[in-house]
C-alpha cells in the first residue's frame, strides 16, 4: 500500500512538473497561475505547495529540470573535439537544443521579461558544460586555430546567435531572408557563425 501512495507520488509530482513547463513556457511565470497548473495536472492544488513550497520554487524547479535535460555535450564529446571544429559543434549543439525544445528558450525570454522571477538556483547551472567548451577553446587559442578573446564573449556570440534564431522565427525571414529558416539557409548560418572565430 505504502508503495502504491509513494508511485502515485512520484506520477502527480511529473505531471505538475509537466503542466508547470508547459503553462510557463506558453504564459510566462506571471501569466501562468497555480489553479490552471494543478487544473491541467489533473492535480489537487495542495499537492504542488506540499512539493515545490510556492509557485516560485515550481518556476525555479521547472527551469533547473530543463537545464538538467538539454546538456549539449558528454564530456567524452569535448575529449574527443578539434578545436577547429569547436565553434561548429557548439552552435549546432545549440541549435539542437532549441529545435528539440522549444520551451527552453521561451523560458529563458520569459526570465528576462519578467521582473518577478528570480533565478539565483541557475548560478553555476552550466559550469560543467562550459568548462568541457572552455578546454577546447583555450587548446585552440594555443594552437592558433580559434582567434585569442575572452572566453566569455566567444561562448555569448555562439549562445545569443542561436537564441535569436529561434526566438526571433517569425519576424527574420521578413526581415532579413525568408531562406534563413530552410534546412540549407539554417546550415549556410551555422557554419558562416562557426567560421566567424577560426584562424
């Protein structure tokens, strides 16, 4: 019996988690409410408060469990790159994560939008991923294949080229090249970006 109360747990805390990311990503933390969550968990409201604490903490959870799932690369991935192929693995590897999941950059716009979202549990979220990247870049600095800048900004043009990709998918192809979002378009960017930072 106890083990049945604990899976029906475990089932009602993935669906809250699942209706959070859903009704967040569609509405942004202020337009989502804690009813309409529970409404499309098919979750008593109680639940969520006896799990997350309050509606912020779900928030905070909900973009940490993305975070958690969207990891671009093993760190076998980064042993075994070239640093002449790095800034092309990396932007892909961030074009995948936004066409996969599409949520993940809707909730980072949100974040910004919003003054009342506070995310300080995102500090540190991608130094483990950022650290595989940053070897590679430093060896290619060495090597004289990647041009010498701040870490920083190379990991930000890549980060910002491909948000703004996806983020901006409606208004680009009017304003700059309707070709910009077909599969050749999408490739010809990704390697123009990539070569943007090679010797």
């Amino acid at each position: 019996m106890a083990r049945k109360l604990q899976q029906r747990a475990i089932e009602t805390r993935k669906r809250i988690l699942t209706a959070a990311r859903e009704l967040f990503a569609e509405r942004g933390y202020s337009g989502a409410t804690v009813d309409e969550i529970a409404l499309r968990a098919k979750a008593n409201k109680q639940r969520i408060y006896a799990y997350f604490g309050n509606k912020q903490q779900l928030f905070e959870t909900v973009v940490l469990q993305l975070f958690q799932e969207v990891d671009l690369f093993a760190q076998t991935d980064m042993q075994d790159c070239q640093p002449a192929d790095l800034s092309r693995r990396v932007i892909a590897g961030f074009f995948k994560v936004h066409s996969e999941h599409p949520e993940f950059w809707r909730l980072l716009t949100w974040i910004n939008l919003d003054e009342a979202i506070h995310v300080e549990r995102l500090i540190g979220a991608r130094s483990h991923e950022n650290a595989a990247i940053r070897e590679v870049f430093d060896r290619g600095i060495k090597e004289g294949v990647i041009k010498p800048m701040l870490f920083r900004d190379y990991l930000y043009t890549l980060l910002a080229a491909s948000w703004f990709y996806f983020s901006n998918r409606r208004t680009l192809p009017l304003t700059l090249s309707p070709d910009l979002y077909s599969a050749g378009g999408r490739q010809l960017l990704i390697d123009e970006v990539a070569g943007l930072f090679n010797l």
